[in-house]
C-alpha cells in the first residue's frame, strides 16, 4: 500500500542485498519447509529491516503498521522464498536430453511441469483436489483445484521435499509427523541429488532431496509431494483450507515422451 511499499524500499535501500538464500538455510533448521510454514524466515526477514526501519524518519505509527503487517503473516517469507527458487531452477533449464524437472505449476484447471531439456515447453494434465485440513466449516466440496506458482519451493527441493524438517505442519496440512518424514525419504527416491547448504536436522544433516528426475517419477510411479493452501472455488473466497497434493501422471509421461522424440537417431 501506500506505507508499506515504499517503507520496505526505504529500509531494503538502507540494509543494502538481503542473502535470501541464507535465511531459507536458517529457517528450515528451525521448524519451517519453506512452503505452507514460513514462520521463522518471515521474523529473520524482518530482523533485517528492523534497525534501517527505526532508523528511516517514517513516522512511528507507520514502522509500527510495516511491522504489524510482515509479522501478522507467517507467509510473508514466501513471497521471497518463491522467486529465489525460481532464479535457482531457470539457472538448470535448457540442458540438452536432461530430464530434470525446473518448473511446476497450476492455474486451478491444469497443473504443468517444464523440465530442463524441453526448455519453455509445457507439459500439462489436470489440477487435482488437495488432501488436507479445512478452515471452519468449509469441505471438499467448496474447494477449487490446485492453483497458484508456489510449488517451484518443491521444484527446487523444499517444501514438501523438506517436510521432515517441519513436524508441526501436520496440523496445517493433515497427517502425522512420521508421514512428515516419510514424504522426505520418499522424495529423494525420485531426486538426481540433494542440496548440502539445506541440511535436514532430523535427517541427520542430510541436504533436501533436489532435482526432480521425471524419467525416475516414471519408473517409481511415485510423484512429487506438494504442501499447498486450498482456495474456495468461489472467486473471493480465498483460501478455505491446506493439504497434500501432487501433480498428475501425465504430465511426466508427456515429458519423457517429447525427450524421446528429440533424441538422436
């Protein structure tokens, strides 16, 4: 708005570069998967803007609304958290033959996945219902499909990659914490490596697993775990509810199948 844009431009300039990178290796060592549970990165972000805020000249009542706001939203980190995983998979686009997932994504109606050596090309299938937890009174029936740009977390190998690392999600997105875990050592099951700079406490420091291999989803017949906020299929509703989904199968079957057809002869 009209403080809160130019508060954050103020205190951002004054700070100078904000390591983004290095608060996601801090918060998922504190409870947080970088997905549905940004609660530590959010207070280490606003840590950073905290002294160049008080020191600003804003007016009192305005750093007190910038600081109520950021704080009042255990998401707000996810708003950074996104387009650093984004930079971090384009960075792996465009390599020939690669079967490499660098992109996954939903718009309510189809869920598409991009990998490495098909470059901008879209492979698409249908967006799934999530498996979760409602708000209130709301049910399945009041949800939209799966929608919205936040599983690149889990593309570049957190959120539901690092699930193991954030037990108390269960009671935001249903099942247990040995399923928390459970969904982490599956996923390096379909991974090409693991990312040692964020290392699993509970898994003994083991990186996230990282690097979705389609051709290995293909083999396993195991896909991505995906944490993801549910939205109310009625425009204006907004979120209803979070849970687990993954994307459908054929998305990774058109994918190898259009590697396939590229390959020499």
């Amino acid at each position: 708005g009209d403080v809160l844009g130019p508060a954050l431009q103020t205190s951002t300039r004054a700070t100078g570069s904000i390591d983004i990178l290095s608060i996601v290796v801090q918060m998922i060592q504190m409870g947080d998967e970088g997905h549905n549970r940004n609660r530590a990165g959010t207070l280490m972000l606003l840590k950073e803007w905290l002294p160049s805020l008080i020191t600003s000249g804003l007016a009192s009542s305005d750093v007190s609304d910038v600081v109520s706001f950021v704080s009042g939203n255990d998401h707000f980190f996810l708003n950074l958290v996104m387009p650093a995983c984004k930079l971090m998979t384009r960075a792996g686009n465009g390599v020939a033959g690669s079967t490499v997932v660098t992109t996954m994504a939903r718009n309510g109606t189809d869920f598409g996945i991009q990998v490495s050596g098909c470059g901008e090309q879209w492979f698409t299938g249908p967006a799934q219902l999530a498996d979760g937890l409602y708000l209130g009174s709301y049910g399945p029936a009041d949800a939209n499909p799966d929608i919205g740009d936040s599983a690149i977390t889990e593309t570049a190998g957190i959120g539901g990659f690092a699930m193991a690392t954030a037990p108390a999600i269960v009671r935001f997105v249903g099942g247990t914490v040995p399923d928390a875990i459970a969904t982490t050592r599956r996923m390096y099951d379909i991974c090409v490596g693991e990312n040692p700079r964020w290392a699993l406490p509970i898994m003994d420091f083991r990186g996230t697993p990282t690097g979705i291999d389609a051709t290995t989803v293909l083999r396993t017949g195991s896909l991505p775990q995906i944490n993801t906020g549910m939205a109310g299929k009625v425009a204006g509703l907004g979120q209803i509810g979070a849970g687990l989904v993954t994307p459908p199968m054929e998305c990774f079957v058109a994918a190898i199948d259009a590697l396939a057809a590229a390959a020499p002869r």
